[in-house]
C-alpha cells in the first residue's frame, strides 16, 4: 500500500526486523502517515465502521461456533442452547444477528456515499468494482447465515432463494439439486451453508485487504471529488483521522448496543423462532430487511425466470456504475440534476425495500413494478444522459480552497485556518 | 455551509417522494382490499391485539416475581395438560431474574413429576421422580399421541412469545425501536386467550388470523386457585401466563437490559470524551500537519 513512508525504526530490534520484513512500516505509511484529504467528512468514517463490524462478527461467529451444532435435528435447539446455557451466549447471538444488519446499514451508508461523491470514477474504478465484490460475497454470507438457526423462515427463504436457480432453461433442476445436496432443502443443505457462512467471511477479509490497497493508490475521494494535489490539501492518517473514524465508530456503536440489549429481536422475524417444519409454509415469507428491495424486484416480474434475472441485474448493475456514470464531475455538490435524481434514488431503493416487506397483491404490487423500472431507469438512461446535459457548478481550484468554501482561489488566510467540513 | 443547505434538501427532497410514494401505494392498498368483495364481512377485519402494561417493558424492565409464580400456577394446572415447554428445565425456576422459586422448592416441584430414563444395567427404560436438571415433561409421549388425543400438535411454548408477533404497519413499525416496544408477543398471546368472545363457537377467536383457532377456551374465571388474592378472572390468568411465557422465551432479559444499561452509558461517555480529543486536534490543524513537523 503506497503512501509517505516516512517511518524510521528506533530500537536496534527494531531496525533488524524492518530490514528483514518491512511490516512496521507498511502499516505506518498506510494508517500513519497516510496523507488524506482534509475535507473527508463523516460519511467517509463508515469504511472504518465496516473495519469493525467485520471483525466483531468474525470473533462473535467463531465463538458461537464452538456452541453450534450443523445437524437439521439439533441446529434449533443448539441455538437455544446458547441463548440459555451458554455463559454471555444470549449476548454473543444477539451481536451476531444485530451485527449482520449493522453491517449491512454501514454497507449501504458506505455505497450511497460512494455514489453521491462519485467515488467510482476514474481513477477509482477498479475500487469500486472490489466494494461490488465484498457486497455480493457479503449477501451471500449474511444469507447462508440466516439458514443456521433452522427456523421457519430459515428454512423457507432457503427454499425460495435456491429454487430461484431452477428456472434456468434446461439444467436448472439438476444445478438445484446440486446446490442443496438432495431433492429439498434438508441436512445436507445446512451443513454445506455452515461450511460456506465459516469460509466466505475470510474471503471478505482478503479482499478487504485488495479493496483498501486499491484505495492507498490514489486515496480516498473527497466531498469536492477533485483530487489532492499538494500537500496543503492533505492531513495525516493519524491523528486527524484515527480520533475521527473513532468516534463515529463510538456513535455507530451506541445506536447498536440500542439493537442488542433494547430490542434484539426486532430485525428478525418472530417465525423463526418456530423450529423448521417442512410440511408448514409460513403465511408470509419474507427475507431480511437488507434483502427487501431486492426482493421486491424478484417479486415484481411476473415470470420465475425474468423475476430472478431481474434481480440478480439489479445487483449486478451497480458494478456499472463508473461506466453509466458519464459526467467528469465526480462530487454530487457541483452537479445540481444529479443531486436530486440521486436523492430520488435513494427514495426508489427504500420504497422497494418497503414493498417487498409487504405481501404480494393489490396496490404494492404495482408500486414496485414502477420502482423496478425507475431503478433500472436511473442506471440506463438517466445517469447516461445528465453526462451530457447536466451543467456542472464550477469547481473549487483545490481540496484546500473547497474547505475555506471558495470556488476560486484565495490564499490569504492559512494562518486562522478554521476546519469547516462540508456535509455534515 | 453550501453543502449542508444541499445536503438538507437534498434528504427533504428524499422524504417528500417517500411520503408520496408510500401514501400513494397505501391508498392503493386500501382500494385494493376493499375491492375483495362484500363477502369478505366481519371475518376479513383483523383486529389489532391492543397494547398491555408489562413490567418488563423499557429501559428499566423486570420480571414481576409474584406475576410469574401465579402465571407458572396457570401454565402448570391449565396449559400443560397439552403444551409442552420443553426448552425449561425445573432448575431454571430458580435462576436469577426468574420466577424466584428457591431451590428447596424447585426440587420439591421436580420431585412431582415422573421422569423417563435409562437404559439402567439390566436394560431396561424406567421412571424416576424428577431432578432439578431435567426439563419439563409433555403429557403426550410424541407428537402422534398428541394429534390423536387433540386433533392437532399443541405448539410447544417455550419460544411462543418470541414466535407469535403481529403487523405493525406503516408509521408505527419505524417508531418501535425508538420506544423499545417488543412486546408484540405476550400482548398476541393475551389478546388470544381473551379473544373467545362468540359464545356459539368454542373455536372462534377474534383475534386469530382468520378467527378459527384449534383449541377451544382454555380458561374460565376460577379455574386456577391464586393463594396470593390476586383476582381469579381470565384477565389475570391470561395476563399473568403471557409474562410467564416471555420469561420462558427470553430468560436473561433482565440481565440484558442491565449489562445494556451500563454499556451505553460507557459508550456515550466515551464518544463525548473522544468528541472533545477530536476537537481539540482538529483546531488549527495546519499546526499539527507535517509542515510543522521538525
């Protein structure tokens, strides 16, 4: 990871493990030193809180697996086991569950914040495309996740979610019954999605590590989406940036503490703590709240086949973005159309997000029809064409002169220089 | 500053289409279901469960101990006869933030059942009076047995205040979490066993989805002798099992709430502590930057 690597070992110890292997000093220039622009406001500290959240859920997963048991008899009353036998095993679930939806909060903060600011855009796009991965290997986790606790709705959202594959022509039954290892969702499945929910979080991590090297190349984007160019428009990683990262997380932390200990269940869904029956479908299944507007999209096409095409798209899509994405201005600050229609954006997910909560008939049907297609709207013709119509503000000379709130350049004052940050 | 303004209206902006697309469907919705036809009557409207005075609700939440010992009484003489709570073990009465039986009375109780075990050394499957370790037996040796008797398999109720819930709606489940209402459970179970309101039909209950309910009326007034004079009615039946049963679904309630008590006071503290450290480095920053550094 790039950066000033300015460190300088002390200790003779030291100096003779940094000349053998220079890891002291990798993470000095990269979480040190690292010069960062100075007008990151705090929508730019939820990278940081995903840090975190990973971590907690790692350490929090591995200890719920030493209580768990992958056994379809067994797995409903092992967790039950943990919530009442297990010393602090109410609190390791309750993390773990409230952290898989806080991690998901974070993760949408962090991509809305990277579509306001265009932070996918040149030179940032292969960035980008290392976020879509961590997102996609992320609902892929949370989602074998919630399989383990073998309730009612574990088991059902398996089975809706896995039989989406069997509407591919041809083979789509035999890949089925592949994925489940048998003919219905059953041991084998649980066991085999155990396995995965251990591995893939690891996955993440590494490529966590690729994502942050990818944005040590360049640095992070700012809210005036120009880039760094002298060293008046950066302030080091520490201690600007550690003391602000650490009290959002702080912050982050209390509205989570909130979930866990004042209202741990109220993210879940009170059928799953009905043991999995197999012979009892649920009146209403419904996934996640991280999943809803996805799901929405699923629902909205009346066809099995276009229905799971349409949202496995509607993942997909936002890969696209630093290419459907036209405008050389990155910072929504400086583009008056973008602005809005981002904000309309926002507005579109969350009201699918609510439709999909909601059962399938009458007027919410029709609502998230006309969602999905302004979803789609939004990524295939709007941002393509406020590229090319949209008249840009014109943009600050540098980072420096965007926190002194001037669009020209003045530099008359960089004695009393007050710090104010833009969007907070 | 400029950005705020934008950033504000920009969440404004966002708000509004919310609201107007969320009415719109709403309405919709509305229309919708009106459309159903004139058959749909009375059984079509669901009534909400209304809303209960539970000791455990809210920051400060406890289980009331004589609530859950009389409400232990019902479960014991009424539900029991069917439900299993096989979750629960006799030794569990007397943990902390429990129903507070001591231990001499738990074991006492425990010594009332009659417990299947073995293989002993010859073999052979026997019964024992019951240990404070053991859990809770069913009447029924199966769930076959059960839908014989009964007609279907009662529900185990060791989970059921978690398990039953019902919808909120639109503005309210967004105010929930605020006000900490997860009570949906115990007020669904005592909404049910208050709900037995049409005299002709045993098995038709106002507040079951679709009104028909497989277990006929299982309270009467007077049917569970409380020695404490806490009225002998439906209401305090119903009311007292509904706590009980939200202690046999979430039993380390009273310590979560109290460890989370603690916890959030250190992370506000800590977050205002490290609000000051930050604002202190970032006055005047350029004397920090590396410009300043020898």
């Amino acid at each position: 990871m790039s950066g000033d690597s300015t460190y300088v070992p002390k200790s003779r110890l030291a100096q003779w493990f940094e000349s053998r292997l220079p890891v002291i000093g990798l993470v000095h220039s990269s979480f040190v030193a690292f010069p960062n622009p100075r007008n990151l406001n705090y929508w730019w500290t939820f990278g940081g809180i995903l840090s975190f959240m990973l971590a907690a859920q790692i350490i929090t997963g591995i200890v719920l697996a030493m209580h768990y048991t992958p056994q379809s008899g067994l797995a409903f009353a092992s967790i039950e086991h943990i919530m009442r036998d297990v010393n602090y095993g109410w609190l390791l679930r309750y993390m773990h569950a409230n952290g898989a939806s806080m991690f998901f909060f974070a993760l949408y903060v962090h991509m809305f914040r990277g579509m306001y600011y265009g932070s996918y855009k040149s030179p940032r796009e292969v960035l980008w495309l290392l976020g879509v991965i961590i997102y996609l290997l992320a609902i892929a986790t949370a989602f074998m996740g919630y399989v383990l606790p073998w309730g009612q709705m574990s088991f059902w959202g398996a089975t809706v979610i896995t039989s989406l594959f069997s509407a591919i022509p041809i083979v789509g039954d035999s890949i089925t019954t592949w994925l489940w290892g048998g003919y219905a969702v059953d041991n084998a499945t649980l066991n085999r999605f155990f396995s995965l929910h251990y591995l893939l979080p690891f996955m993440i991590a590494g490529v966590v590590v690729l994502h942050i090297w990818a944005l040590h190349v360049h640095g992070s984007n700012n809210p005036a989406g120009i880039e760094k160019n002298s060293a008046k428009d950066t302030l080091p990683f520490h201690p600007y940036f550690t003391v602000k990262d650490g009290f959002a997380l702080v912050c982050f932390l209390v509205f989570y503490g909130w979930f866990v200990f004042y209202v741990p269940n109220y993210l879940g869904d009170a059928d799953n703590y009905i043991e999995a029956n197999p012979l009892q479908t649920p009146v209403h299944i419904v996934p996640e709240w991280y999943y809803l507007p996805f799901y929405a999209i699923l629902r909205s096409i009346p066809n099995k086949l276009g229905g799971a095409a349409a949202m496995f798209t509607a993942v997909l899509i936002i890969s696209f973005l630093p290419w459907l994405d036209t405008s050389p201005v990155k910072s929504a600050s400086y583009r008056p159309l973008y602005r809005i229609f981002f904000w309309l954006f926002v507005a579109c997910a969350v009201l699918l997000g609510y439709m999909g909560s909601q059962p399938p008939e009458g007027g919410y049907v029709i609502a998230a029809r006309f969602l999905t297609v302004y979803y789609f709207l939004h990524f295939l013709v709007i941002l393509p064409l406020l590229g090319r119509y949209e008249k840009p503000k014109p943009l600050p000379a540098s980072i420096y002169d965007a926190v002194l709130g001037k669009s020209g350049a003045v530099e008359a004052t960089s004695h009393r220089l007050e710090v104010r940050e833009p969007g907070q | 500053m400029k950005h705020r303004n934008a950033f504000r209206r920009g969440v404004g902006v966002a708000f509004g289409a919310v609201l107007t697309v969320a009415l719109t469907a709403g309405a919709a919705h509305v229309f919708a279901a009106d459309d159903a036809g004139p058959e749909t009557g009375k059984t079509h409207e669901q009534p909400k469960p209304p809303r209960q005075e539970w000791s455990f609700n809210g920051f400060f939440g406890r289980y009331d101990q004589a609530q859950l010992q009389r409400g232990f009484q019902v479960y014991r003489e009424v539900c029991s006869n069917c439900h299993s709570l096989k979750l629960v073990a006799f030794r569990n009465l007397a943990d902390p933030g429990g129903p507070g039986f001591s231990e001499e009375q738990v074991k006492a109780l425990a010594a009332q059942y009659q417990i299947k075990d073995g293989p002993n050394d010859a073999g052979d499957m026997f019964e024992r009076p019951g240990r404070p370790s053991d859990y809770f037996p069913w009447n029924f040796p199966n769930e076959q047995a059960a839908r014989a008797a009964l007609g279907a398999v009662p529900p185990d109720m060791s989970l059921l205040a978690k398990a039953r819930s019902y919808e909120r709606g639109f503005p309210l489940f967004l105010i929930d979490p605020i006000l900490q209402y997860q009570e949906q459970g115990p007020d669904y179970i005592d909404a049910i066993l208050n709900g037995y309101t049409n005299d002709k039909d045993p098995n038709w209950n106002e507040y079951m989805p679709g009104h028909k309910i497989a277990m006929p009326m299982p309270l009467s007034d007077g049917a569970v002798d409380y020695a404490d004079g806490s009225p002998k009615t439906v209401q305090q039946y119903a009311k007292d099992v509904s706590a009980f049963l939200m202690w046999a679904a979430e039993p380390k309630l009273e310590e979560r709430k109290r460890i989370g008590f603690g916890v959030l006071i250190f992370l506000s503290v800590y977050a205002l502590l490290l609000l000051a450290v930050k604002k202190k480095i970032w006055h005047r920053p350029e004397a920090h930057g590396k410009e300043a550094t020898p």
